[in-house]
C-alpha cells in the first residue's frame, strides 16, 4: 500500500502539463500580426494611384488636353477675333436715321380704342396725318392729334428740322392703370365700371430717311 501511495504522490507533479497548454493559444496572436501586415500594404496602394495621377495634374495646369490635341495649323478663336469682325461689320453699317419722340402717359382712353386710331396714322406723313386726324369720328384722334404736334414741334425746336417734312415712324399704346369704380344696381346690388388709361408714344423721322 505504501507503494502505490508513493506512486500517486509521483504522478501528481505530471499535472502541471496544462500549464504548458495555456501558453499555446499565443500563436493566434502572431497570426493576427500577420493579417493586419497586408492591410497595411492596402493602405499605401491609393499613395501610389495618387503619384501616378501627378502628371495628369501638371498637364491640366499647363494646358487642358484638347488644346494639346488641335494640330499646330490651326488657330484658336478668342474674344479678340470676335471683337474684331463686330467692329468690321460696323464699319460699313449706315448711320442710324434721326428719330423725334413725344410721349403721353396716363390718357383717360381705353387702349383698345386708341389703337384703331394708331394703325391709321402709322407710316403716313405728317400733313395727311393731320388731315386725317381732324376728321375722324373717334374720340382718341383727338390725343393722338396733340401728340403728333408736340413731336412736330421738338423737331423744329431741339433739332432745327421742318416739321412738314416729317413722317410717323411709329406709334405704339399701352396700358395704364386702371380706375375702378362701381355703380349701384337693383336690390342692394353694385356693378363694376373699369376706367381705363393708356400710355401712347409717338416718333418722327424726316421724310427723306423713309
């Protein structure tokens, strides 16, 4: 019996064996060192990409790539050049013909009106005009009347020209302001009454430059 106490006694020293065990599970730790070394390589690629994309950059700061690609035979245009051919093409351009204006703003007529008057008067001379103006039926022939003078008499006063030699380049109406008003009805009831104005602009260019 003594004996195999002795035996026991011996073999409890071999347990510490696991001791050694707990010392193996390290290498994952040097596998993981390994793992993260090729991250690191992944890391610097971009650095390499971005070196190779250098001489992209100074090409674009000396020059874009198109202007490379044109052949030396060919010019490019500028501004200047586009400069230049406006201002040849002015050069033989005709001076433009003297126009007198005279304008009337806020006339108590309907625009609508004053334009059947306008459209007879457009383009004729100043004399038949007048002959026409002075008898028509229409009420706006009237302010379109005193217009026409008004631009006949900045010709002979601002520009020393002879108002019967004068013609009416353009006539043109438009709308003002409108005034509104109601008139009352029936059973308490009211009706909308619009007043309406017009803006009428006159110009007169000497008869020779028609």
């Amino acid at each position: 019996m003594a004996d195999e106490k002795k035996d026991k006694k011996a073999k409890k020293p071999a347990a510490k064996k696991p001791a050694a065990k707990k010392a193996a599970p390290k290498k994952p730790a040097a596998k993981k060192a390994e793992k993260k070394a090729p991250a690191k390589k992944r890391k610097a690629a971009p650095k390499e990409t971005s070196k190779k994309a250098d001489p992209k950059a100074k090409g674009a700061a000396g020059g874009s790539g198109r202007e490379a690609e044109q052949p030396p035979g060919d010019k490019p245009r500028g501004r200047s050049q586009s400069r230049s051919d406006s201002s040849g093409a002015g050069r033989g351009a005709k001076p433009a013909p003297l126009v007198v204006r005279a304008s009337s703003r806020y006339v108590r007529i309907a625009p609508r009106k004053a334009r059947l008057v306008a459209d007879q008067v457009r383009g004729l001379q100043i004399e038949k005009a007048r002959a026409l103006l002075q008898f028509s039926p229409r009420g706006a022939a009237r302010d379109i009347g005193k217009l026409i003078e008004s631009a006949a008499a900045n010709a002979e006063n601002n520009h020393d020209l002879v108002a019967d030699e004068m013609r009416v380049a353009e006539i043109t109406v438009d709308e003002g302001p409108t005034l509104r008003r109601f008139r009352p009805r029936a059973l308490g009831r009211a009706t909308p009454i619009n007043k309406r104005t017009s803006h009428i602009a006159v110009a007169l260019s000497p008869e020779e430059e028609a």
